[in-house]
C-alpha cells in the first residue's frame, strides 16, 4: 500500500473547522497508509523563544505561560468534548509540559541561553500539538499513535540548524515506524513532531527553517531506505496553492507552476520562494520521492505544485527576487594572476559569517563582484576596510541593489535571454551585473533597486507566454 508522509503546518491547525478539515483528508486519502508530521501551533515557538530571551521580569514569563497554556486550551475546548478521556488526556498533557518548561527556563536563568537550551525549549510547541492531533484522530475512533521525533530523527550537533544523520535515523525508522506502517492487519496513522530531533547523546536538536517540511522530507528518504513499499510521496499541506512563478506583490495574476524537477526547485526556494527551503529536497531527490504542495483549504484543487524527476523544458517555471541587497566590487590591477585573491575574499566573509550569493568577475581578474544582504553589507565593508591586504591593493566599491532571478532551462535560451535584455531596455533599465549557472537553470540579473518592479513587470509581460499555462 503507497505510504503518504503528510505535513500540516501552524495554519492548519487554528481551530475546529481545521481540525475537521485534518479528518476530510484523512477520509480523502484512506487507502494509503499515513505519517502526519505537525508544526507547533501558530506563533507558539516564536512566544517560547521570546520568554527564554527575556527572563528577568517574573510577571513577564507567568504572563508568556499563560499565554501559550491558553492557546492550546483555546483550541482543545473547541475540539474535544468536556468530560471525555481524550479531553482530560490532552490538558494532563499540557499540564505536564508546561511544568517542564518552566524547569527548563529556571535553568536558563540560572545557566544562559545556551544553544541546547534553546533547541529544547523550541520544542514544546511541536511535542504538544502533535499530541493533541493524536488524541483528536483517536477521539474520532481513528487509529492513531505519537512518535516524538527526537526518539528517531538523529542528527549531527549542530543546534538551531541541525543535520539528520541518516544512517542512525533509518535504523530507528526500521525500528518504530516500519513495524506499524507494513502491519497489514492494522491501518494506524503516526502522529510525528516536526522540526525537531535529537543527537546522539539526547540532546533536543531542531532543524533551522522549514524544519517541518525537513522532518517530513528525511522520514520519506528513510522510509524508502530501509521499507518494503517504494511508493511513497510527502504532501505539504499550506495556506497557498503551491508555487507562483513571480510573487504576486509584483504581478498579481501570476500563474501556479505546476511541474517542478528538483534542481529547478531548489533554484526557486534558494532565490525568494518562503513556502519551500532548498534543504527539504536534498533528502528525497536521492529516491527520486516526488512532493506535493496543496492547499489546505481546498484539497480537492487540481491544480498544485509537484515537485518531481519529471518537468518541462518548454517553460520559464519562475522569476524571485532579492529586494534588498548589496553589490561589492573590488578593484585591482596590480593582483592580476595573484593566486588565491577569491579564496582570501570568501574567507573572510566566512570568518564574519557573511553568506556571499552571486559572484560575477571580469576576463581580465581586475574587478570582482559579489552579493550580500543588505543587512550584512557594513559588516562585509567593513570587514574588508580593516584587512590591510584589501585596504592597500584594492579599490572597494559598494552599491545597494536588487537581484532578479529568473529560473528554467527556457530561460537560458539565446532567443529567451534577448527578449529578457530587450524587455529591461524598453524600460532604460540598466543591468548592472548577470551571473549565469552552470548547470543553465538560472540567470541572475543586477539592477538598481528602486527599478525592481518595474523590470519583473516588463520582463513577464514580454515573456507572458513563455510561462507555464493552468488549466
């Protein structure tokens, strides 16, 4: 039977009408056996993370308490009945956690906010939606059991950003999970934290941005690794019908894309696209696992996002940008065919963790451009300013600008690429900078930031036909 690894994230699950919207996809997709892989409720690990970072006013943390122990019994009074085994389950529950929470942040007051802290008490928010989730499942007489994440997802010790390590984490999903999704007698759901997981020697780990996604990602790339059945697929249930190929702050008709293959999507999620993180495909393009991206509110909708091994050539699958950035130039005639030049540059933008995201340097090696947030770039400036290699061989130039990204093996095509430059100079848009990858699925193009609307509404409008078309 195919395995569906599900995600629903914090804006599934507000209230009732959600949690009923959980069971109409549950019935939806009967015949296929189901792992849920839940985000905390919304704003719940933001309030955590706000009272573990301000703990000197003792009224402020009870009033952050409460805060978080009435929204979750806000949303249990509205789901279970009073009186009832599962109601007094789940605020026992709460109860529990709320009690080590606040074991948890006497120790940080007492000990710092050290990194392990902080994953642990990021935590919470998952360990207790999840569980409610599980005993709303049983409190409709579906079979149903909670896994916590930390007690199968190994990872490496990096904390706040963690990395599964997949040969320990494949040998716990052979050990609780395979048991009870190949029982063919038994047809139970499992009920999985998301964002979270553990490293070897038991200290909570969480998973950076997009963590949920990454947990529902890494259980399918294990579940495919170690199981029987290879016909596995994960559905990231959002607030949004899938992918738009431009944001629609710029075009507001723009289009859903339909058919992604991974590289294409990483190129999408890397350059602006929040609804998906480049890491979650890292884990199932391995296993060629195909994802899904629908919309919650409507499950039924045909048209969504796939992510998959198959795609189409024909299309521009999307145009991101970068609004806020900054261009560095440095400048030097006397280091031509100097080794290492790029090398001492990244180092030292590495040294200031400073992420570089485009590099564009002339034939010659005089000049050499890069990318950085904008948010970074006194840091980056300054930084090199106080290096005294840079300061006594090199001219440092800096500029504020915004980065255009457009993404699909149509765009590199020289007729694409001329109707992209004829569109920007119909407009007397000048490119300030272009970098092309390698592997042609993405041009980035450089231009003055206040002319960032302008160009991505003139670029589509040319091309318009060039995107994929619905249904």
């Amino acid at each position: 039977m195919p395995i569906v690894v599900m995600k629903f994230g914090g804006s599934c699950l507000t209230d009732k009408i959600s949690f009923k919207q959980i069971l109409k996809i549950t019935e939806l997709y009967k015949n296929v056996k189901k792992v849920y892989v839940t985000s905390a409720f919304s704003g719940i690990t933001d309030l955590l993370l706000k009272t573990a970072q301000n703990l000197e006013d003792i009224k402020d943390i009870d009033k952050n308490i409460a805060l978080i122990e009435k929204k979750h019994i806000d949303i249990i009074e509205q789901i279970f009945k009073e009186e009832t085994e599962y109601y007094f389950k789940v605020k026992d529950w709460i109860d529990d956690k709320l009690s080590e929470l606040e074991d948890t942040l006497a120790d940080i007051k007492e000990f710092g906010l050290e990194p392990y802290y902080k994953d642990y008490i990021s935590s919470f928010g998952e360990i207790i939606s999840t569980y409610i989730l599980d005993q709303y499942l049983a409190s409709n007489k579906i079979d149903s059991v909670y896994i916590p994440a930390n007690k199968v997802i190994i990872t490496n010790d990096e904390f706040n950003n963690a990395y599964p390590l997949y040969d320990l984490t494949n040998s716990r999903v052979e050990k609780y999970l395979i048991p009870i999704l190949e029982n063919p007698k038994k047809d139970i759901i499992i009920c999985f934290t998301g964002f979270i997981g553990r490293n070897k020697i038991g200290y909570i780990t969480t998973l950076g941005r997009g963590g949920s996604d990454y947990s529902a990602t890494i259980l399918a790339h294990s579940l495919y690794n170690v199981g029987i059945d290879k016909n596995i697929k994960v559905i990231l249930w959002k607030d949004v019908g899938g992918l738009l190929a431009i944001n629609p702050k710029y075009v507001p008709q723009s289009s859903l894309i339909k058919n992604l293959d991974y590289t294409e999507a990483k190129h999408i999620a890397n350059f602006g696209a929040k609804i998906l993180h480049p890491k979650c495909l890292e884990a199932i393009e391995k296993y060629k696992i195909p994802l899904e991206i629908r919309n919650f509110d409507n499950p039924l909708e045909k048209n969504f996002t796939e992510i998959s091994e198959h795609t189409d050539v024909k299309h521009i699958k999307g145009i991101s940008a970068v609004e806020l950035a900054t261009i560095i130039t440095i400048i030097s005639g006397s280091m031509v065919d100097v080794p290492g030049i790029l090398a001492k540059i990244f180092k030292k933008m590495s040294k200031n963790n400073i992420s570089v995201s485009l590099v564009a340097q002339s034939s010659s090696e005089i000049s050499t451009s890069f990318i950085v947030k904008a948010e970074d770039s006194k840091k980056a400036i300054q930084a090199l300013k106080n290096s005294e290699f840079y300061s006594e061989f090199f001219e440092i130039k800096w500029e504020d600008v915004a980065v255009i990204n457009i993404i699909g093996l149509k765009v590199l095509e020289n007729q694409t690429k001329a109707k992209i430059f004829n569109a920007l100079d119909k407009k007397n848009i000048k490119v300030k900078s272009i970098s092309q990858s390698y592997d042609e699925l993405n041009l980035s193009i450089v231009i003055a930031k206040d002319r960032l609307i302008d160009a991505i509404k003139i670029i589509h409008d040319d091309l318009y036909e060039e995107f994929e078309p619905i249904n």
